[in-house]
C-alpha cells in the first residue's frame, strides 16, 4: 500500500502517562484516511493530522447510517517492543461487519497494514503506566452525497487513536449488571453480529435505563422470546456455573468477541469444559440462588475481563460470589493482560510485533 505522509505543523503537548487518561478523551496527532469509490478503487491512502472530516450534508452515513468500526489496543512492553494482539482477527469481522451493510470489503492485509504504519508513526503516543495501552479504532462510513437508500458508491475509511488510562487502577472491581426485558439488541438476521454505530444507536435507551437505576450496564436478551442470555452492552458474557463455563453461541445475534474467543482458548488449555449454549435466564437467575453460579464476568478488548458482582432481573438480584472478583476470572485477568504487555509467554502466537 503506498501511503502519502503528511506533516502537522505543530505536535500536541501528551498528557503525563501516570495521571487519568481515561478511556477515550486524548486522540493523537495523526490519522490514517483512504478513499474508495466504485471508479478508482481503494485510493488517496494517507497518514495526516487528525483534523475534522470535511463531508457533504448529503453524506449517506448521515441518514442510512452505513458505517461499521473496530477496537483494538497497542500495548509497549517492558523492553520497550509494541505488541498488537490479533489484529487479524479485527481484519476480519470488519471485513463481514461491511459485507452484512453493504459496503465495500477492505482487504484484510491492507487493514492490518495501515493499523500497523500508524501505530509505528505514533509509537511515542503509546502510554507506558502500568495498564496503559494504546486505543486503536479504525472505522468506515458512506460518503456519496445522495439522499436515496442503496449501497453507497463511495467510501472512507479512518483510523484514530488515543492514549488510555488503567481500566482499574485500584485492581480489577465487579460490577452491577440490569438485566433489559423489554428493550432488545439483535434478532435472527439483523446485524447483532456486525460492529456498526447503528447497533449502539439502538441500545442507548437501556443502557440510560440501567444507569437510572444505578447499574453500570445491560445484560441483553434474545430478541424473540427474551429468554435467553445474550451479552453484556460492550462485551460477551460469560458465567461459570458447577465448575464449568457457559457462554452464549456466536450464531448471529451475539458479537464474536476476540477477547471471548481468546477466553475460551485458555479455559480449554486449562482443562475447563466451555459451553457455547443457548442459557436461559430463569437458570440462570436459579443458578444463582442455589450457589451453583460460582463466578460471571465480561470480556471485552476496553476491560479486557469484567466481573460481574450482582444481576437484577425484573427486580430480583442475585449476589454472585459475595460481590467479590472470582479466583478463576483473575487468573484470565493476570493471564491475558500478561500477555497483551509481553509479562507472561505467549504460547498461542497471539501478538504481532509492530516494526517501527
Ligand atoms: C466489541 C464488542 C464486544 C467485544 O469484542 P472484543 O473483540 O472482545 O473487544 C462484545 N460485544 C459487543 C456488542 C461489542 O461491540
């Protein structure tokens, strides 16, 4: 891929590594922009100063809402290497995340190459506090000036970044999750497991509900029956239950996480049964009650591991584990975060060095 360099006139001032970066709040001195239309093809592949995108009122994302975008983090280890941790695989449910809306398919190796060219030219934005990481979302939006549905004939596709804070700096804490039975995510041959903006325009409603009410996120359930648990807001839910792990099937309505698929590989290296099942909610919430749930946690790239302290479903809570961290969710905490910063051996080929 052949990019062009642009240079900014002048470099922000970075915020201190040590104080509350925060998740989301700095954004870096560059981005990553391409262009694609149906005549020229992928083209105008630049690294230049993060500035406002120029658009036209007309822009297709701004009223069909075609726009799809990944997450994933840059860590600098203690010899000072940079690791991304399976960058292939954002490549790839962004590549199906754009075919279920439309849009053209951006090859993988040319997703993974323009994440890698702008994190190499932004190294010195990648924190180095312990828990620090480097956010990285890359996103692609409908930009043909028409007022008409149809699959846009012109695309861009960005990448920005920003410095992120430890999601716990006082150690890793459970959370309260609401359990939404009236509002719903995805259904059967929707785009539940697509990563597109319209999916959290959608659950904005429950989430505002939840924190109403003083819980920190959702747990969602299937859209038909609302029987079955799905996943939390922001990341796939797991929960262990007599010593085994349960967690939803990736079969179209649930966001096949690469943090969930990471967990599974290390629960079965470690001997542990994982079931992807259907579980409904009133075994779970039974579950629960009886002390056969022993741990519940969420998994996704921002927390990495989520403890899930409490579930209220339809008023009803249930306690899970004394509203403390669970043994096993720590040790994938200690495990994989150990990996994604180079602490601990990665025995899967999990991370790929970023050449600077
Ligand atoms: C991104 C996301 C996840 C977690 O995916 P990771 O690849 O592990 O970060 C889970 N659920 C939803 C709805 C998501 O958008």
């Amino acid at each position: 891929m052949e990019i062009e360099y642009v240079k900014a006139k002048t470099l922000k001032e970075k915020p201190a590594w040590d104080q509350n970066l925060g998740f989301g709040k700095y954004f870096t001195d560059y981005m990553f922009t391409m262009d694609w239309t149906v005549e020229k093809g992928w083209h105008n592949a630049k690294i230049e100063p993060y500035a406002p995108i120029c658009m036209d009122p007309a822009a297709m994302v701004l009223h069909y809402a075609q726009e799809t975008f990944e997450g994933l983090k840059a860590y600098k280890t203690k010899d000072g290497r940079i690791l991304l941790f399976r960058p292939e695989m954002n490549a790839r449910r962004f590549a199906n995340s754009n075919r279920r809306l439309c849009m053209e398919v951006l090859p993988e190796d040319m997703f993974v190459e323009a994440i890698e060219k702008l994190v190499a030219y932004e190294s010195d934005w990648i924190p180095t506090a312990e828990g620090t990481s480097l956010y990285i979302r890359p996103f692609m939006f409908a930009n043909e000036a028409a007022v008409g549905v149809h699959p846009s004939n012109a695309y861009k596709f960005v990448i920005i970044l920003s410095p992120v804070g430890a999601y716990y700096p006082e150690g890793v804490n459970p959370v309260k999750i609401f359990v939404e039975d009236e509002y719903v995510r995805a259904t059967k041959g929707g785009t539940g497991f697509t990563k597109c903006g319209g999916n959290y325009a959608a659950s904005i409603a429950a989430q505002v509900k939840a924190e109403k009410l003083g819980y920190t996120q959702v747990l969602w359930l299937d859209g038909v029956e609302r029987k079955y648990v799905e996943e939390v807001g922001t990341m796939n839910v797991m929960f262990k239950i007599d010593g085994k792990i349960v967690t939803a099937p990736c079969d179209g309505t649930v966001l096949p996480g690469v943090t969930r698929d990471s967990i599974i590989h290390l629960l079965k290296s470690w001997g542990y049964e994982v079931e992807e099942r259907h579980l409904a909610i009133d075994d779970l919430m039974e579950a629960g009650k009886t002390g056969h749930l022993e741990e519940a946690f969420g998994t996704g790239t921002a927390a990495v591991i989520s403890p899930v302290g409490e579930l209220n479903y339809k008023g009803e809570i249930v306690t899970i584990n004394n509203f403390k961290t669970g043994e096993l969710t720590q040790k994938l905490y200690d495990t994989l975060t150990g990996i994604q910063w180079g602490n601990v051996e990665d025995n899967f080929g999990w991370t790929r060095v970023v050449k600077k």
